[in-house]
C-alpha cells in the first residue's frame, strides 16, 4: 500500500534529533506522568520563571541530516589553503602515529571519560598521564610535574604568578626575556596588569641585572638561538629570583635540561609531540618545577598511592579540590588539564621511545643545518647562531606552497618539523638562492658544523620500562587497549555528574577534527589561507549569539576557567576606560564554583560572599545590602544560572537590576547553560557577560579532563574590551576590540574542537536545541521524582521541581550510619556507574545531571542502582551488616576480592553482582578503594617502577 505523505514526511531533516535524545514519545509520556505533568510544556512552565521565558523561538536554521551538515562543513573546510608551515614560534607540523589517532584521539573509551575524580575507574588514563609526567620530569630535568595546563603562554603566566608565591624576593617586577614568543608576551603582559606586577622586558643574560622576584626566559628563544643559562640562573638565584625556562620538549631530546641549569619552573608545550596544529590547538601544555615548590604548582597532579590491598594505584593528588577548598587563596583557576591531548603526547614518547626521538630530533635538527649552510654558501646572511630547529635570515623571497614567518622586513625565519624533508629544504633552498643544491654535499657541511656544540645533554632520557616497551605496533595497540579496559567513559554507561554535562558527542560531530583541513592548519598562517576556518568560528559566534542574546562573541578562551578570566577582565578593561578602576568588588554567593573567586582574585577584585536562603536561593535581601554597602567599588557580580544548586531562581532578573542599579556588571557563569538553551538567555536575564562551556552544552567531549573551550558572549558595551591577539588578529581591520591583550596563546583558542559545536548545532537546528533543554529538565525532574522517597531532593523550585540537575542529601544517613556520600560514590562502581558529584556545592550531598541523551533505560539502571544502594543501608540500620564491614565500606569490589579468601558479612554475589543486569555488562574496577592520605603524605609523581607493580 502506497504511503500518501508528502516528500517532506521523508526526507528527515530531523532525523539526528532523535539519535541524540534518549526518549520516544511512548517514553516521553511515562516520565511525565512520573513527574505529574500533563505535558513537556506544562513541566517547563512550572520549572522556568515566566518572567525570563524567550518571547520567540531561536533564530536559527532547521535541523540537517548528519551526512548533510557534513558535506556543508566540509565545503567549508575546503575553503582553507594548507601549505606546508614553516613558522614555528612555538606550533610545529607533527606525525600523529595512527594507532594514536585510532586508538585514542578518535577513541569514545578515551574521548568521553571525566575527568579522574573516581580514580578506581580511571587508571588507564591515570597511568598515561603519569608517563606524561615522567615524559616532562625527564626531558625538562625537573623534579615534579604536573598533568598538563592550557597552553604554553598561559603556563607561562602561571609560572609569573607561582615565582610571585614562593619568590624571598620582595620585588614587585618580573624579567621577561624580550625573546620570548610574541603571544607569550602578550597574555604574560594581561596576566601581570592585574596583579599589579612591573614588567621588565631585555636580553635573557641582562636578568640578573635587575631587582626582581622571578624571571621567563626562552630556550631555545624566539630568535632560534639556543644559550646555555646556568649562569644566569645562578645570579638570579643569589637575588632570591625565581628561574622559569619556557623550552621545547623535542629540543630538550638532544639539548641541556633547564633542570640541569638550575631552572626553578620549566614550561611549555607538547604539540609537537603528536598533536596536530588545529589552527591554535588544542594543546597540552607541560609545567615541571622542583620538588620543594610541590604545594604551589597550578593544576593537576597524579600521584601514586595504594589501595586496600596494598596494590599500587594511581590518584589526582594535592590540588584535586583545590579551588573549592581554598576559593579565592588558590594557586590559580585552573580546575582541568588538557588530558586528551596529554595523553597523546606522552603516548607518542611511549610508541617511539628514546630512540626513536633522538633519531626525529636529530634528523630536525640536521635539515635546519643544511638550511643554515645552505644559505650562508649563498651569502645571505644568517642571523641565527646556535640553533636547534630555526633558522632566521635576510631575504625577501617568498617561497610558493610554503609559509615562512615574515619576522620584520626583509627578515624571514624557517622552523624545521618532524614532516620537513631534504626535499623541503632543496625547494626552499632552490628558491632563497636561485640555483638547485647539493643536499648531500650540505649534509656534510652541517654535520661538520654543528652549532650546538658544548649543549647536549650527557644524561639518560626516557629509562622508564614504559618508553622502551611498546614500539611495534602490535604492542602499542594492546597496550592502549588494556588502559582502556581500566577507565568508566560514556561508551560504557551514563555519568549523571551535575554541573558537567556528560551528553552525547556524537561521531558525526568528532570527524571534522581530524580532517587536515583543520587539524594540519598553523594559528598564524596568512589569514587568506584559512577562510573556511574563519567562516566557520564566524558562522558558529552567530549561532551562539542567537542563543545567548549577546552581542559578541570572543572564541579566544580555551576552558571554562579561562571564559570566567576573560569576562572579568572585559569589565575591568570596561570600568577602566570609565574612569572606573577604582571599582574592585566582587559579589559571589556562597553557593559558586569555587574557581569564581579563585578567578576574581586573578583580576584584581576582593571578593564578598552573598548568602543563600534555606531554599538554595541567593538571598536578596543580603544581596541588596551588600551591593549598596559597596556600590562606590562595586564593580560585578559573579552569578551561575540556574543556580549550583539546581534551581531556576526567580528573582534573577531583580538580583542583576540591583547590582546595575549600583554600578556593577553583571557575570554569568555559564556552567549550567544546558537548562537555558532556547528557553531563555544569559542576556535577557540581565548578565553583560558570561561564558559557555562548549564542551557542556555543545557536545565537545570532556577527554577525559580536557579538552574545553569557553568562549565568551557580551554585550555592546563590553566588546571593544575582549581579547585580541598581538600575533594574528581576531577580526577584521577596524573591530571593536583591537590591541587588547591576549588571554590565551592562540587568537581562537582550541579552534580545531570549535566544528564538534558547529555540527552539533547543526544538526539539531533550532527547535532540536530547545527540545533537548527541554528534555534535559524532564530527565532531571524524572530521576528526582523516581529518587525522592529514598534520597531526600535538597533544593526545588515554588513549583516543587528542579532544573537540570538535582542535589540528594546524603546528610541524615551518615549521621544514622556512617555511610557516607563517598562510600556510595564508590558502590556505585559496582553497579558499573559513575558517580555523581560529590560533595558539591553542598558537602554531604550527590548532585546527579542526567543530561538529554540518555534514554528511559539508562534512567531506569541508574535509578534502581541507586535505590539497592539505599536497601543496602537500610540493613546497615536494621543491624543485618556492620558499619564497617558492608558492600558499601568495602567498595569497590575487584576481581581480585571474588577469587581470594572471603570472610565478609554478605556474599560474593552481592558484592560485585548486585543486581541481575550487571553480569551482562559488567564493569571491574581494576583496584579497590584508593587511601588518599596515604597518596598525600607519600607524594611520588613519577611511573612506578615495575617491579613495584610485580610485587603489589
């Protein structure tokens, strides 16, 4: 029987709406009648004020096929010119083995893990980053490392600040090597500005000349040149300065460490390490201090511990919590590394070993030599002496299908990479000095010649059994997949974490990273090479102004962290240019990420807490006193709607009128902008400024724990004052914000991640964006109703409902029990779930985001799971098992448990089975519970030796 429906019926431009949300419409209508609402609409206008509520649906397109969005993303792409670059200053061409790309950068059991807060179920990626460390610890000469930053000029301004904490200097001025990359200089110049900090800029060995408490200084430098700065080092030491080198890890292969010229601080990136350039990133960026400044380093670090059986184990250590513990007296902002990205560098270590490194740094080095001598036979002047890979002359040519930087007039510079051949060389060379080269005759000269006599290092790199172990193929592969069996992602199970947004990335969203397009791009290449790049960040700030009801978009902050840092310096530079400086207060309430003070104090302000109310609302009246107490200084308040505590606060639009009615700007934090999309906008509510977590809201995967992008949206008022870039600008001839200062390395950030939001966005159009807020709610609201009897829902709206997330108190069953959030973080292992998150905002409690793509059934898993861990306590209570020997103290259960002696009050079967769908699909754990002081108090951060493996 024919089907009368019109074409349109079948041509299913809608068709991805449905793969990523989890519900059918039978299944829509079960959850409201859980929930008590007649319909979708109904549960949306009890949950969402009216007040903020969107008058008109989102101005964008429709929904497109996937293979449609696609091909249009892919015609965009082809609009980039990729010529072989050659600019260097700091981003390198690379070979990304491809059982790297297979197997981890294109892997769900890699990309779409959390970050390792439940260490028992992330020591895969645990243990790669521990062999990124000993990568950085042994290259660089250091002592310690940490689990990678951002990127490398923004580590750089993290060592400015770090220099300041532990510096005996009493010194206001910081020394910068004039060397230094040029977007090094820039961000280090924003980060100093509101800190207070004098900068004092020359030649590296003029640093000791002056009074300072710390010192940058580049290895090998922007020039090329390679320097050996012990005794630099020395001086500035005598002084009571602190020494950080910014270098170059396939340099360091060959060259002298920093560590062995006495370098307090080593930074800088890993790109060059297997990961492509991606038009600015992302990147992982490494950071290596001595072992005595352990307490002040920024960011993560992995630490080995053990477990309850004494086995060795692996463990975030030292700063896990530390924003939310130490607020605005944090080291720094910074709550996530770049792990994805670390991970692939310090797998490209693994794969090719040291070896195999010497041999592509040597052969790096040899083609920039028989540059160096091939011009200099050619009689034109070579500038640079000493170098390892960059190689600066004077000339005036240009060389057809490759990019040289343009440094200054007729002085143009060529940085070697791993993909240069002699061939590369012999055109260039051809080009330069108008006649064809013996490369052979050359290679002689060069090795002949050596520049860097009297530089190389002497010591052993990479000893590890880690880096010399799995260089076939074979190897390789089993050995990234035996770390992946380790790790819980979302390839095996939901991971209803609040405030993180662990939803769907979709493979159609992830293909366009690796499409060389994008990923082969280098940030500063001519910006007449990357048009389809540029169309598709302009293409994607549009979309996100409709969305967001800004004005502008700045693409330029690479985390969310960085968003935060970027909005409070557009008020700053704002209020500033009012005549307004002297405006240095900050309203946060109580409830807030811990990184919003943490970044207030970056930015110069002095942060006042705002109470909540018993409902988990900011209290207005306490607000209200407060910004008038202060309104002469007020300068913003920093707000996250809905708020942390799951709630659509419906005094929100009253809460901004009264700090602009006393000055203030208002910041929107944008970690919960998921429950807002298509609803209602950070704009409409009133905020001038706020950041959007695209790897929440728009699909970027978390990698597990990095990469991010968090971009920011303004108003007309504050967009002359975002980022620009001193290197690449970030718009055309003439915008707004023009020669303000950077704040990360690269004009767009992580631009090669920026196509998963593009075709995210596409995909779903308009309406699907609106039905997955919609969607979000529901699923939130349905876990709540299903949980409610069991787990006392903390925080509802007037209405009785919840946002996107909601918060279970765990509170008056520790108290009855001594069963803890943690101890059920920790059974839910058993279950094959990740936890949700622990202890915030309010300690004691879960607070569970279940987000739109998980279907019914995964609702329903994770919600029986939670209940049999309530029955589980409830025999606790009744006096059935001990409260110290039960499935909860004891989790999570190993393998290893099931086959050893068993004297324990419930049964094995209970223990690592304790719902009949688990053995269909079940996760182990690969250790048991981790003893975190044991990890603190015994702090090593290196790869454990094997035998230690051997014998625990």
């Amino acid at each position: 029987m024919s089907n009368p429906a019109p074409l349109a019926a079948f041509e299913q431009h809608d068709e991805f709406i449905a793969r990523h949300l989890g519900q059918d419409e039978s299944e829509l209508a079960a959850m409201l009648a859980v929930v008590g609402a007649a319909s979708l609409d109904e549960l949306i206008a009890q949950t969402v004020p009216k007040a903020i509520r969107l008058a008109a649906p989102l101005a964008l397109p429709g929904p497109r096929r996937e293979h449609e969005a696609l091909a249009a993303l892919k015609a965009i792409a082809a609009k980039n010119v990729v010529r072989k670059s050659l600019i260097g200053m700091g981003y390198h061409d690379t070979l990304t083995p491809k059982v790297i790309v297979r197997n981890v950068l294109e892997n769900p059991g890699w990309y779409t893990a959390y970050t390792p807060y439940q260490a028992e179920i992330a020591q895969g990626r645990l243990e790669a980053l521990l062999n990124y460390q000993q990568m950085v610890i042994d290259l660089t000469g250091m002592e310690l490392a940490n689990a990678s930053l951002l990127d490398e000029a923004t580590a750089a301004a993290e060592a400015m600040t770090m220099a300041r904490r532990i510096s005996k200097s009493k010194s206001n001025a910081f020394f910068v090597d004039r060397c230094a990359f040029p977007q090094t200089i820039d961000v280090v110049k924003t980060r100093a500005g509101f800190f207070g900090f004098e900068l004092i800029f020359g030649a590296a060995k003029e640093a000791s000349h002056h009074d300072v408490f710390g010192a940058l200084l580049q290895y090998p430098n922007d020039a090329g040149g390679c320097v050996d700065l012990s005794e630099t080092i020395a001086e500035l030491k005598t002084k009571g300065a602190i020494s950080a080198v910014a270098t170059d890890l396939m340099a360091l292969v060959l060259l002298k460490s920093p560590g062995s010229m006495g370098a307090d601080i080593a930074l800088g990136t890993s790109q060059r390490f297997g990961v492509p350039m991606g038009f600015g990133g992302p990147h992982a960026a490494f950071f290596a201090c001595k072992d005595e400044h352990k307490r002040s380093v920024p960011g993560r670090i992995i630490g080995v511990s053990v477990d309850a059986r004494g086995k060795k184990a692996l463990r975030m250590a030292l700063q896990t919590r530390e924003q939310h513990i130490r607020r605005e007296k944090a080291n720094s902002n910074i709550c996530t590394s770049q792990v994805l990205l670390a991970n692939m560098a310090g797998m490209y270590a693994v794969y090719h070993g040291p070896q195999g490194l010497r041999t592509i740094a040597s052969r790096i080095h040899r083609l920039a030599g028989i540059l160096a001598e091939g011009l200099t036979n050619a009689r034109i002047k070579v500038v640079t002496h000493n170098y390892f890979d960059t190689v600066r002359f004077e000339s005036e040519h240009e060389v057809p299908g490759y990019n040289l930087r343009h440094v200054s007039g007729n002085l143009r510079s060529v940085s070697v990479n791993e993909k240069t051949t002699r061939e590369d060389i012999a055109a260039i060379l051809q080009v330069l000095t108008g006649k064809a080269v013996d490369i052979d005759a050359l290679d002689a000269q060069a090795a002949a010649n050596d520049p860097l006599a009297g530089l190389y290092r002497s010591d052993a790199i990479l000893a590890h059994p880690v880096f010399n172990s799995h260089h076939t193929e074979h190897e390789m592969l089993r050995y990234l997949k035996r770390l992946q069996n380790k790790d819980l992602a979302l390839d095996h199970s939901m991971i209803s974490l609040g405030s993180c947004t662990m939803k769907l990335n979709a493979t159609s969203e992830m293909i366009p990273v690796t499409w060389p397009e994008f990923s082969d791009m280098h940030p500063f290449a001519p910006l007449d090479q990357a048009a389809g790049c540029l169309e598709m960040i302009r293409t994607l700030e549009d979309a996100l102004k409709a969305i967001t009801g800004f004005d502008a978009i700045c693409m330029q902050p690479n985390s969310g962290a960085q968003g935060e840092y970027a909005g409070l310096v557009a008020i700053r530079r704002y209020q500033a240019a009012q005549g307004q400086a002297h405006r240095n207060v900050c309203l946060i309430p109580k409830s807030a990420h811990g990184t919003n003070p943490a970044t207030a104090q970056m930015c110069g302000l002095d942060v006042v807490v705002v109470d909540c109310d018993d409902s988990g609302n900011i209290d207005v009246p306490d607000l209200k006193a407060k910004a008038e107490q202060h309104a002469a200084n007020l300068s913003c308040l920093m707000i996250t709607y809905p708020s942390t505590h799951g709630v659509f606060e419906e005094a929100v639009k009253d809460i901004c009128a009264i700090v602009h009615a006393n000055g203030g700007q208002v910041y929107m934090d944008g970690a919960n902008l998921n429950a807002q999309v298509g609803l209602t906008s950070p704009a409409s509510i009133g905020a001038d400024v706020s950041h959007m977590n695209l790897h929440k809201t728009f699909a970027i995967p978390h990698g597990g724990g990095g990469p991010g992008m968090g971009p920011i949206g303004l108003k007309a008022h504050l967009a002359p004052f975002m980022a620009d870039h001193a290197v690449q600008p970030t718009g055309p001839e003439g915008r707004p914000n023009a020669g303000q200062g950077a704040v990360s390395a690269a004009p767009f950030g992580s631009a090669s991640i920026l196509p998963i939001s593009w075709m995210y966005i596409a995909m779903l159009g308009g309406t699907g964006l609106t039905l997955a807020t919609k969607v979000a709610i529901l699923n939130a609201n349905y876990v709540a109703a299903k949980l409610k009897d069991h787990y006392p829902v903390l925080y509802t709206g007037s209405h009785g409902r919840v946002a996107h997330e909601c918060i279970l108190d765990v509170r008056a069953i520790k108290a009855a029990t001594g069963i803890a959030e943690i101890d059920i973080a920790k059974r839910l292992m058993d279950y094959g779930f990740h936890a949700p998150t622990v202890s915030f905002p309010v300690a004691g409690t879960l607070m569970v985001e279940p987000t739109e793509s998980e279907a019914k059934a995964e609702l329903d898993r994770f919600v029986a799971a939670m209940i049999s861990i309530r029955e589980e306590i409830r025999r606790i209570e009744r006096g059935e098992w001990p409260a110290d020997a039960n499935p909860l103290k004891h989790a999570p259960h190993t393998q290893a448990d099931i086959v050893g002696d068993w004297d324990r009050p419930y049964s094995r079967e209970e223990a690592v089975f304790p719902l009949p769908w688990v053995r269909d699909n079940k996760f182990w754990p690969s250790v048991n519970r981790i003893d975190d002081v044991y990890g603190d108090r015994n702090l090593f951060c290196a790869c454990v030796p094997m035998e230690e493996y051997s014998n625990g």
